[in-house]
C-alpha cells in the first residue's frame, strides 16, 4: 500500500468506516477519546495488530505507541499470551463461579504489590475505582474524598467532578446527568500544591474517607506528583485516618514491576498506599481490572462484610489467563530495565530533534510509559498542561499520522512503548518528527 499521504484521503476505507459507525454508535466511538475530537481528522480503524504495530482499514501500517491506551506492554499478539488465551477459551468463556485461575491471578499480583494483601477482581479501571471508593467510604464510615484537577479514575458518577469555587465548597460535575449531590462530597485539588492539600486536611480531614490520586498523571499526559507532595499525602492520610487510595490502572506493571509506588517507595521510605486500584496490564488487553488493599479493609466487602461489589464476568477465566500469562512475561530479567532504556531513547530522541530545530519541547518517562509536551519545562499541573498549544499539537498529531507513528490523538494523554518496539521503531519515529520540527 502506498503511504497514505493525506490522513483525510476521501477513498480511505477509515472515512467509510466512519461515517457507518456514526449511523449507529454515538460519535462512531465506544469510548470518546477515540473520535479524534480533539485533533480532528479520521479515526483509524484498526484491521489487525501485531507486535509493535497495526494496520489500518487501507491496509497502512503504524508504529503503536498507544497499545490499547496501556495494556499491550508485550506488544500486540505475543505468542505466549495467544497461547494461554486460546487454551483458556477452550475450557469455557465464563462460569460465574470461582475458578483456580483466579485465585493464581490474586496471589501473582499480591506477590508482586506488597502494599496488597487481599484483591478483588472487576472488568473495568471505572469499575475498580468506583468499588475502592464505596470500600474506602465503608471502611471508614465517612463520605467526604479527595481527587486532584487532571487525573481521571474513570467515569463513575462521584469521579466526574471539577474543583469547586474554592477548598470550602466541593465539587461540581463535569458530566451531564451526574446530580450535584453526588459529587457535593468530593474535593478536587490541584495536582502537587502542597498548600492547598494542607488546608483541605485542616477544614476537612477527619472528614475524610481516602484521598484517590494517580501517582504519575497518565491522565493530563505525564505529570510526576512530586516526592514532598507524596510524602504529605500520606503523612496527612495518615494523621486523620483517611485512606491514600493509588490509582495505579494506568501505572501498575506499567512503570514498574512494583508500580508507581515501588518507584515512590525507593524516594520515601517505608512508603505505601492503603488501597490501590490497577486495570490495563493485568488483563493483557482483556476485560480485567483490580482494587485491593489490607485485609482489614478488603474484608470489609460482601460476602464478608457491609460492602456490597459484584460482576457477572469478575475474574472472568479468558482473562484471567491473559493477565496471568502477561504478568509472567513481565517478571522475566531485564524486562524493565530494556523497556525504560527504549522508552528513554525516545523520549530523547524527540527532544534532541526539537531541540535542534528551535521548536519547545520536553518530555518524562517511566518504565514503559511516556509523556511530552510541546512546552519549555514538564508541568507540575493540568492548568499549565493546558497552557499547551493545541493547534501545534494537532499538526504534530496528524504529521505522525500521516508518517504511520500512530500517537494519543489528545494532548493531555501518555503514550506507552511496548517490549516489541524495536530501536529501528525508535528511529523512524524520531526522523518522522524530526521531519515536522524541521518546518516549524
Ligand atoms: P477504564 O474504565 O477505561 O478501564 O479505566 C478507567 C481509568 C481509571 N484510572 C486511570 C488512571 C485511567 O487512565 C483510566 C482509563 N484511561 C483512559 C485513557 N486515559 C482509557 C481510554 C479511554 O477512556 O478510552
């Protein structure tokens, strides 16, 4: 297939695709992001994946940074991971009843976060987060949280909240349909503002049931909540009782085999959350999330305790072997040491070229998990994110595109390398933009 040089080519097969789905599913998406709203064009719509790469509805191949916006750390179709999913799938799709595999699952993510002693099994990151949070409010006996301006756990109804007019009025809904009452007991801060934290603790800590943050914002691209910032959360979490609940859907295997907190825990010592939310990486690309925490908190739960949580297809056996067979992947030596030095040569490969044609460019990584910004220094937070401009953003978008390096079609997303990004993939992404910085 020829390069497809015009990523709004009329014949393209994505543009068909397209407009059919628009006919029958809202915005032609199963999830907003993938509507290309925020950079325009044609989403694509994939054919096939594999490895570090997939094909469009022309047949055009791109270089995958986005891996299923996480969970694809193996890369797309790894031969292990087809094998466990294919057999599994031959036993059963699902029983709605306990299964071994399950509890290998639990005890193979428990192993790896020592910070959990027991975890239950949901389908989604929304559906964790949600379950952490009613776990948090029952376990405590308080309704009132804390969530940070740019982080996203997910669209349950008490999550979807902006900062209210100041840190003694809560939030205010950022969706339509979510009643003002929900969210009247969420707080939003601004992501590292220490000053802030400390007075909500002060009006409000008591009060608190958990504190939900996602240790590197994957949410508003890639913002590192910053060592004194994480350490006053958990000293303030911990003076008032309230939990400190990571979300680490995005994160969790992702950065590290231990997560983000194992990265905190080497910058603060002793550190760890009291409750953490995961999804992505541990289902592999299947349906498959978690929360878990302490015994005394997860025993809190049905059929245990007065916390109710279910789902029909929780610890689902398909999933479950995906996730299985992905965690083993991942625990083989040296899986995250090449990972982190492939992710780093992009990260400086992109900044060298920008640095070299004039243009503002910075950019952070982790693990397998990056972020960068068309912007002088890393922001500390989602307002200066947002002070980004978009429109450079949106030709920087489509000039990849075009050149088949398929990027998060929004600026406020990371971007994730994958153990079967090559340093070849390294390198014809870094000329492709090297291409663009070059016309700036
Ligand atoms: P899901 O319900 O989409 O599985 O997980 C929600 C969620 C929770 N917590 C964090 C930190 C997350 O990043 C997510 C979901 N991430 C988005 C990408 N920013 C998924 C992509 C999408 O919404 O289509």
């Amino acid at each position: 297939m020829p390069p497809n040089t015009d990523s709004k080519a009329p014949t393209s097969r994505n543009d068909v695709l397209f407009e059919r789905a628009k006919r029958v599913i809202p915005g032609g998406v199963n999830s907003p992001v993938r509507a290309f709203k925020a950079v325009g064009g044609t989403p694509r719509f994939v054919q096939r994946a594999q490895g570090a790469y997939f094909w469009d509805a022309d047949g055009q191949r791109y270089i995958d940074y986005i891996g299923s916006w996480g969970p694809m750390i193996l890369g797309h179709g790894h031969p292990a991971v087809l094998e466990a999913v294919q057999k599994a799938a031959l036993d059963g799709f699902s029983f709605g009843a306990p299964t071994e595999r399950e509890v290998d699952l639990a005890e193979e993510i428990i192993k790896l976060v020592p910070s959990i002693e027991m975890i239950r099994l949901v389908s989604s990151g929304t559906e964790a987060a949600m379950s952490a949070l009613r776990l948090a409010r029952g376990a405590t006996g308080r309704s009132k949280i804390i969530k940070f301006e740019g982080c996203y756990h997910g669209h349950a109804d008490a999550l979807l909240v902006k900062a209210g007019s100041g840190l003694a009025t809560f939030g205010n809904p950022t969706s339509a349909g979510v009643p003002p009452e929900v969210v009247q007991h969420t707080l939003v801060l601004e992501y590292n503002n220490l000053a802030q934290l400390e007075e909500a603790f002060t009006l409000h800590g008591k009060e608190l049931a958990c504190l939900m943050i996602e240790p590197i914002a994957g949410n508003m691209n890639f913002v590192r909540a910053s060592v004194p910032f994480m350490k006053r959360c958990r000293e303030l979490c911990t003076q008032y009782g309230a939990l400190l609940v990571f979300d680490e859907v995005m994160t969790g295997f992702r950065v590290a085999l231990g997560g983000a907190q194992s990265v905190y825990a080497q910058l603060i010592p002793g550190f760890e959350p009291d409750m953490t939310v995961m999804g992505k990486v541990i289902g592999g690309g299947m349906p498959l999330a978690a929360f878990g925490a302490k015994k005394d908190v997860m025993q809190q739960l049905a059929p245990l305790g007065p916390v109710y949580q279910a789902g029909t297809l929780s610890g689902n056996p398909v999933a479950t072997a995906c996730g299985l067979a992905t965690l083993r992947e991942l625990q083989k030596p040296g899986f995250y040491e090449a990972l982190g030095a492939r992710t780093q040569s992009l990260v400086a490969g992109l900044t060298q070229a920008a640095a070299k044609a004039g243009v503002h460019f910075c950019g952070d990584s982790q693990g397998g998990m990056f972020g960068f910004f068309l912007l002088g220094q890393l922001p500390q937070n989602y307002a200066t994110v947002m002070t980004t401009d978009s429109p450079a953003f949106n030709k920087f978008f489509h000039a990849m595109l075009d050149n088949g390096v398929y990027y998060a079609p929004a600026l406020y997303e990371a971007g994730f390398v994958s153990a079967a990004h090559t340093a070849a993939d390294i390198e014809e992404t870094v000329d492709a933009a090297a291409r663009f910085f070059s016309t700036r």
